[in-house]
C-alpha cells in the first residue's frame, strides 16, 4: 500500500516524514544554513565597509561584495532543488493519505489530503525560515554581546518575554485550529448536497472560525511585536549614547538588533504553525479529538 512503502504503518506526521526523506531535507537544510550563515555576515561586513572606505580602505568592500555574490548563487541552487525535492514528497504524502482513509468519507479524505500539504509546506517554507531565524539569533546575540553585554541581555530577555506570551496562548491556538480543520472536513459532503442555505451556512461557520484565529494572532504577535520594538528602541539609545562605537559600528548594532526582531518574531509563528500541524496529523491518523 501507499502509506505502508512511505512510512512502514507508521502514523503520518513532520518526524515521520523527516526519516523516510532524509537526504533530500539534509541537502536543503545544509544549503539553507550555509546561505544562512553568510547572510548573517553581512551587517558586520557592512559596517566594516563603511569604517574602511571612509579611511580609504578597499579591503572589507571587496569581502562584502564576494560574500553577496555567494550568497546570490546559493539562494538560487537552494530554490531550484527544494521546488523538485519537495514536490516529490507532496506527491508520496498525498498518495499515503488517501490510502489510508480510504475507508473514511470522501469529504474527510479531501480535506485531509489539502491539510496534509500543510505538513510540506513546513517542510519547504517554514522549516528554512526556522533554521534561518535560528542561526541569525545566536550570531546576533554574539555580536551584540562582543559589542556589550547590555545589548545581548536586552535581546534575550526579549525573546524569552515573545515565548512566554505565546506559550499563554498555545491552548487556543490549538482548539481555533481544531474547530476549523473540523468544519472544512464537512465540506465535500456539504457541496454534494448542494443546498444553498447549507452551504452558505458552512462557509459562514469557517469564516468565523478564521477571523476568531486571525483575532487571536493580532493580539499575540501585536504584544510580541511591541515587546521586540521596545528592545530595538533601547539598544539603538544604549549603543548611540552609553558606548564609543564608531559609524560603522553603531550601524552594526542597529541591523543586528533588527535582524534580532524579524529573527525572534519567526520563533512564535513556527509555535503556531507546529501548533496547527499536531492537529493536523492527529486528524489524518484519524485520532482527531475534541478541543
């Protein structure tokens, strides 16, 4: 059977799929972090380029327009391989989960083969952009320690106030997703039956099951948003006014802070979506359960 050569009998879900695909994920994620690593070099380049070429010094330019140049060519090859591998994988995965409702409703089944994208779509979008954020939180962290240690520390305590703030919300999360995997699962059935009244009831129902998902999201990334800008706030005053930074370096710090925001707000939002993903696979292993 289908799921039986993609995952033994096992249940479908993001570590599963992570050991039956292996090498494909390791190639994109090692591409990923050495397309990573180099982009995090860049405001410290950068910011060396402008202390150089105001002492008319070439140097650290030309190491920044190399390293932008690798940059550039590994962003392409990572797109090129990750458009192919992960398409294969969508294919294998659609195909398991088909089989294995095969005895459910057709409505079930196309709902859950749509949501089973989901779980390739983490792989492909969110993963990367989780191993990114990741990489440019400890190398931000490390160069705002080696420019003070304050600048770190109000990074850090930053973040860890943006977790705890979603840790609050998790349990909604989970049950705003459940309430709406549920009621998308009917909608096959629902359009066969081809009632107007039913139907415009159904897509009322997932409409408030969005906006009381996308309430919730407001809420929580506006109050980790503010807590991540109030950090940008105090280190652009800390490294402006309390430290002898150069130019140059003030630049440095600044970037990194806010390559330390974007960075940070990904961790919340790769949460949520592993939050969204844990209900997913329960109900495509058939384990679905009421929130």
């Amino acid at each position: 059977m289908a799921s039986q050569g993609l995952l033994n009998g096992k249940p479908l879900s993001i570590g599963s799929l992570m050991r039956h695909f292996w090498r494909q994920i390791s190639v994109t994620w090692f591409l990923t972090l050495l397309e990573t690593g180099l982009l995090a070099t860049l405001p410290l380049l950068i910011g060396m380029s402008i202390d150089g070429l105001l002492s008319d010094s070439w140097t650290s330019f030309f190491w920044l327009l190399s390293a932008m140049a690798l940059v550039l060519l590994l962003a392409v090859a990572r797109r090129a391989y990750d458009t192919r591998a992960y398409g294969n994988m969508a294919v294998e995965l659609g195909d398991a989960v088909a089989e294995n409702g095969r005895d459910q409703p057709v409505s079930a089944v196309n709902a859950r083969v749509e949501m089973s994208h989901e779980l390739i779509q983490f792989l492909e979008d969110e993963a990367p952009i989780l191993l990114t954020a990741i990489v440019q939180i400890i190398v931000s962290l490390g160069v705002l320690f080696a420019f003070h240690g304050a600048l770190a520390a109000s990074a850090g305590g930053a973040t860890l106030a943006g977790l705890l703030i979603y840790t609050l919300s998790a349990k909604r999360f989970y049950a705003l997703n459940h309430d709406m995997n549920a009621q998308a699962e009917q909608q096959v059935a629902i359009l066969s039956g081809r009632e107007r009244s039913a139907i415009r009831h159904h897509l009322s129902l997932l409409r408030g099951h969005y906006v009381r998902l996308s309430d919730t999201e407001a809420i929580v990334y506006g109050l980790i948003f503010a807590v991540l800008l109030a950090m940008l706030g105090f280190n652009l005053w800390f490294a402006a006014t309390q430290t002898a930074a150069s130019p140059g370096q003030i630049f440095s710090i600044v970037v990194y802070s806010f390559e330390f925001l974007e960075s940070a707000i990904a961790l919340p939002a790769a949460l949520q979506s592993l939050t969204r993903l844990a209900e997913i696979t329960q109900r495509i292993n058939g384990e679905a359960k009421a929130a």
